[in-house]
C-alpha cells in the first residue's frame, strides 16, 4: 500500500510539473486575457508573427541562372538554377516552386507565389530568391532535353543541349521567365 501511495503522489506531481512547463512555454496560457503572446506583440506591433500569406506573382518575372556539376558517372552533368524575382517581397519570405524531372528526362519547374508572413519589418522588402532550384540529381549526357517553367497559368518551353564542350539553353522568351546566361562552358 505503501509503495502504491508513492506512485500515486509522483504521477500527481508529473501532472503538475507538465503542465506548469505548459504554461511557460505559452504566455497566452498565463495570461487568459490576451489574444496574442507578449513576444509576438513586442515584435510585430500587437499583430501575430505566425499567421503567413501567399502572395501571387501577378506581372513578376522570374530570371533563371544556371549552373551545372559535371557528374563522377561518365561524360554527364546535372543542371541546376538561382531563381530570383523582379517584383520585391518581404524579406522573410519563400519563393514557393516544384521542380521534377519525368522519366524521359523532360525538365518542368512550376513557380506558385511566395509565402511570407503577413505582418513584414518595415522596409524589408527584397527580389525572392530560390537557389538552389534543383534538377533532381538527373545526370546528362550528350543531348537534347525539353523544359517547361510555369509562371502566373503561362507555359513557357524550351530545351537544353548538352555537348561535350557546352550546355546551350534554347530559351527564346525576354520577359515572364528569362534564362541568363544562355550558354555554359563545360
């Protein structure tokens, strides 16, 4: 009876050392009058520092910098992007993108929005960056290879020419999504 006495009173105080460490971890939990914590109100002028936005890209242009690593697996490459904005964002954003190779090794990066949060420093605006934008460890060999990137519902297309001396980026659009420089020496 004895020991069962002991096992009662440590799961009691258990209980009360979870749930003290609870409410230090929460100040909205210590004070119930509050609608945000004290740290988020102190730093974002009473607004909450975790609600986030998605911002559309609407009339940006996306300018695409590639590089490239030449593969331990014979005469190949893989490519690689920096992708950065015109238009400026908060400077805590994240420029959202998905690149994917297909089985035929036809390249596609879909650019959505940019995800930053809803409250932004004053005077932290900045071009988003992504960088690396990856082609997912696709090793090249001599070739050509389509790409497809998406920006704001319009499809732009074009392909890549990997030789043994040059990857040639056959990209003929000036404005929505730009590829610069447009020829790399291997």
């Amino acid at each position: 009876m004895k020991n069962l006495t002991y096992v009662l009173a440590a799961l009691v105080l258990s209980v009360c050392f979870i749930t003290a460490c609870k409410k230090a971890e929460n100040p909205v939990a210590v004070d119930k009058k509050s609608t945000t914590s004290k740290a988020n109100a102190a730093n974002n002028g009473g607004n909450p520092a975790d609600t986030i936005v998605l911002v559309p890209l609407t009339g940006d242009q996306i300018t695409l910098a590639p590089g490239f690593s030449p593969s331990a697996v014979g005469d190949s490459v893989s490519i690689s992007f920096n992708a950065h904005t015109t238009n400026l964002y908060c400077a805590h954003g994240t420029l959202q993108y998905q690149a994917i190779i297909e089985y035929n090794k036809n390249f596609s990066i879909d650019f959505f929005n940019v995800r930053e949060p809803s409250v932004c420093p004053v005077g932290a605006k900045i071009p988003m960056v992504a960088s690396p934008v990856l082609i997912r460890r696709a090793n090249l060999a001599n070739g050509n290879y389509p790409l497809k990137v998406t920006l704001n519902s319009t499809t732009y297309t074009g392909s890549i020419t990997v030789t043994s001396a040059n990857i040639t980026f056959n990209w003929d659009y000036t404005s929505g999504v730009v590829i610069s420089p447009k020829t790399l020496t291997r």
